[in-house]
C-alpha cells in the first residue's frame, strides 16, 4: 500500500477572532454552497460554452462529468486529509485550489483547457466540502447549537442546485458565461482570509494516507460513472462500454480488499457495522440519484417544452430552495424532541409523492399544474431528511473518524447523483429513440411533400411531434426514478432503527474511547 506519513501532532489551534459561531457558519456554509451550486451554475451556461470554445454535443456533457466524477470520487481522500492534517488547514487549501480552478476555467481558450480546469475544481471541492462539514462537529456544541448549524448547512447544501440554476441564468445573461467560474474567485479569497480568523482547528490525529485506496475507489467509480454515461449514446453491448464495467468491478473489489487489510483506511469499513448509518448511506445515495435526476430533466422541460427563458428558468426553481430550507431549519429545531426517525420517513415519502406526481408530465402540463407542486414535494422532502442524516452518520463517531465518516456520506451523494442520471438519462435515451420511430411514421403518413422533403434534409422533427418524443422520454424517465425513490422509503422504514435521542445526537467520547 502506498502511504505518506503525516507531520507530528501540534495541539489544535483557536480562531485568531475568538469564538464567534455566526460568523464562523456564515463561512463554512458559504463554501458548501459555492462547491455544491457550482454543478447547476455551469449547466445554464452549456449552449454558450460550446459556441464560444467549439465543443461537439457530446464532448459537451464532459464539462459537467469532469467536475462531479473528480468530485465524488476524491472525497473519501479530502475527509481523511482533514483528520490527519488539520480540518481548517485543509479546508483552506480546497478553497483555495477551488477558486483557482475556478479563475482558469473562467479564462479558458480551448475545450483541453477547461475541462482541465473543471477537473481541478472537483479536485478542489473533494477537499474543502468533508472538512466543511466536520468542522461544524469541532466549532459547535453538541446539542442544539450542532442541530441549528448542521440545519443551516443542510438547508444551504438542499437549496445550493436551484441556486446555482438562478445565478447562473443572471451572471450569462447579464454578463457572460466566464462569470460563473469568476464569481467564485472573490468568494474562495475572502472565505481562505476569514477562516483562520473565526474557525478554530481541529486537533490533528497521526496517520498515513490511504493512497492505494483512494486512487481504486477514485478510479473504480470514474469507470462506473463512465459506463452508464456512454450506454445512453452506444448501448449495453458496446465492447468499450463492456470494459468500462469490468474495470469498475475490479477496481472496486481491489478498494475493499485494500480497505480490509489497510492499517489506516480512507474509509474504515466498520463504520458501516453500524445499522443505521449504512442504512443512511444507502438512503443518501438513493436520494441523490433521484434528485439530481429530477432537477436536470425538470430543467430540460421548462426550457425547451414550456419555453422558460434561463433566467425564468431559474426563478421557477426558488420555491424549491424555500421549501428545503424552512424543512431543514424545522427538522433542527425538533430533533431533540422526536429523533432522527419521523423525519427520515416522512422527508422519503414525500420525495417519492413528488416523483410519483411528476410522472403524470405529458405535453400540456404546465408549470403550475404539473411542476410546482413536485417540487414543493421535493424541496420539504430534501429539507427534512438532510439534517437527520448528517446527525446519524457522525452519532457515536470518534472525533477522529468523524472526516472519513462525513467524506463518506458526500461520496454517497456524489456518486449517487451521478450514477441516478447516467441510469436515467439511459432510459431517457432509449424511451425518446423507440418514441422518435413512432412518431417519424406518424408525421410521414401526413405530411405535405414539402414537410417530408425538409424532413429528408434536416433529419428532425417539427413540433409538436419533437415536442411529443422529448416529453416521452422524460416522463419514461421518471418512472424510473420511483424504483430509487420507493427504495429510499424502504430503508427508512425497515434497515434504519435509530430511535429517539437520549442525549444530544454528534461525535461522542464514548465512540472515542471505543475506537481508539
């Protein structure tokens, strides 16, 4: 196994500022939100980014691949970097690899040099969002402090995709599309000065770096990810496609092997002993591919079917950001008084209330009538599972693990999210072409020579026929995102236990003492 020793352990340093925890959540949370929007910031911008830098349509998708896989799949490494070295330091350092990044992909000439500069985002985001997150356990009180901050986080994290869909639609249609990587340069400077300031360290645990484990677990899902993303365009049986799942397999066997036999893992495998914290990462990962699933293909429709300009486009997904935010704040609040579990259950249900509403998508649903109400549903669904799950996962961690138990979890959403939309956008491919057929048979039979004439040249259908194949596929698609919906009920339901707390819910001594 390849490692690399750690510096010796210096005493945890204090903020320079003293204690002050709004100032300090304003930060961690600010750079949760810059790392998260950044998915949904770039996508508004796609048909300008291809114009401008000469992007075929598929090579365009890479723009957004290059960030998420690099992302999900480093994110196991920055949680356990933050353990070893020093959550604030290497938060520090992520931001400012992050906004970096960011100013590289803002100046880009070619497409080389940009999906670049989205790799190196991701590589920058993988280390600053886990150790944003723990640093909430070692800055905040267990208790209702804790419960409030993880709410704040969790509310910023829900809401961070429909924002980025807002501001992304302002800064290209006001500005230009260099401005969603620019806008993140000012922010990643102030957040790297105010950290050291308002943010006390966390106390740095001896140890090795895993990195046998972290490049099979990194390349393993990339190969995966990869797999699902080319079926959509060449089919199950294409012999690259074939390797990409072989690769993935045995990538991925290799990581837990290694992890078993690994002194120091990235990702200790007993943390999922536990039955309802790998019953909370299953839940996550199947939230997420519903998610970020139902926000890219909702998206898709009010753009092209409803004829939403990208900046209405935006606007029509802030009813969303409020639901998910008033859902986590209320879920912080009460859980003291009713635990982890009605929250879990009631947030699952409605997310999947919401997907099985979304089906009914046809071509004269509008926003109000078939739109509006799915992602209410959604957004108090998101809200009011986040916050419990962040609390579970880090519940009876010792503080030590708490980088690797939170790394995990965001791996669990990342990869999540990325494989729910290759496995959908696949559906969503195969459901338009089989669509596509039908209805090309349909517009010849009563077509005018003149119409199957341009037909014959331009190879696309006219609406509404074009219109019909599209919402096809995106409806075949969401009856697809029940199967991840529904099996999120189940876990909540049936694996996770977790019962009312007793005492606050966080990173306890007693898991220290237990773990050491």
């Amino acid at each position: 196994m390849a490692t690399s020793r750690a510096l010796a352990t210096p005493p945890p340093a204090t903020a320079r500022r003293g204690r002050h925890p709004g100032i300090a959540l304003t930060v961690i949370a600010a750079t949760q939100l810059m790392v998260v929007l950044d998915i949904t910031i770039v996508n508004i911008a796609l048909p300008h980014i291809q114009q401008a830098l000469k992007f075929s349509t598929t090579d365009l998708s890479w723009v957004i691949n290059a960030y998420t896989l690099t992302f999900g799949g480093l994110l196991l490494l920055g949680g356990r970097a933050g353990d070893i070295l020093g959550r604030r330091r290497v938060f520090i350092v992520g931001v400012l690899v992050f906004g970096f990044a960011s100013l590289l992909g803002g100046v880009a000439q070619n497409s080389a040099w940009l999906l670049a500069a989205r790799a190196l985002q991701g590589v920058g985001g993988a280390i600053a969002s886990p150790t944003a997150l723990a640093l909430i356990a070692t800055n905040f009180k267990e208790g209702p402090e804790r419960n409030r901050a993880f709410g704040v986080f969790s509310a910023v994290a829900g809401a961070g995709g429909a924002i980025g869909v807002l501001l992304g639609g302002m800064l290209t249609s006001w500005l230009s599309w260099r401005w969603v990587f620019f806008v993140n340069v000012p922010i990643g400077i102030a957040i790297a000065l105010l950290a050291p300031l308002y943010i006390d360290e966390s106390e740095r645990h001896p140890g090795h770096f895993d990195l046998t484990g972290a490049f099979t677990a990194t390349a393993g899902m990339v190969s995966l990810v990869y797999g699902f993303i080319r079926t959509s365009d060449h089919g199950w049986t294409d012999a690259v496609t074939l390797t990409a799942f072989s690769l993935a397999v045995l990538l991925l066997a290799a990581f837990v092997a290694n992890e078993q036999r690994a002194r120091q893992p990235i990702t200790p495998l007993h943390l999922l002993r536990d039955r309802n914290r790998s019953g909370t990462y299953g839940l996550m990962l199947c939230v997420a591919a519903t998610m970020f699933s139902i926000f890219f293909f909702i998206t898709l429709f009010v753009q092209e079917i409803l004829g939403f300009s990208p900046l209405r486009a935006g606007f029509a997904f802030l009813p969303i950001s409020v639901a998910t935010i008033a859902a986590a704040q209320f879920a912080a609040r009460n859980q003291i008084r009713w635990g982890p579990k009605p929250f879990l259950t009631t947030g699952s249900i409605l997310v999947l209330a919401g997907v099985t509403w979304a089906t009914r998508i046809d071509i004269d649903t509008t926003y109000a009538s078939g739109i509006l109400g799915p992602t209410l549903l959604f957004g108090f669904g998101m809200g009011s599972i986040f916050v419990p799950v962040i609390l579970t996962v880090v519940s009876q961690v010792a503080p030590h693990e708490t980088g690797a138990a939170t790394g995990m979890l965001n791996t669990t959403q990342q990869v999540g999210g990325s494989l729910g939309l290759s496995i959908l956008v696949t559906v969503y491919g195969t459901a338009s072409r089989n669509e596509a057929r039908r209805q090309v048979g349909r517009f010849l039979q009563q077509a005018t020579p003149e119409q199957a004439l341009q037909f014959e040249t331009t190879g696309k259908l006219p609406a509404p026929q074009s219109s019909e194949v599209l919402v096809h596929g995106i409806a075949r698609a969401f009856q697809t995102g029940l199967v991840f919906a529904a099996l999120a009920v189940v876990i909540t339901m049936f694996v996770i236990k977790v019962r009312k707390p007793s005492a606050p819910i966080g990173p306890s001594e007693q898991g220290a003492e237990r773990d050491a």
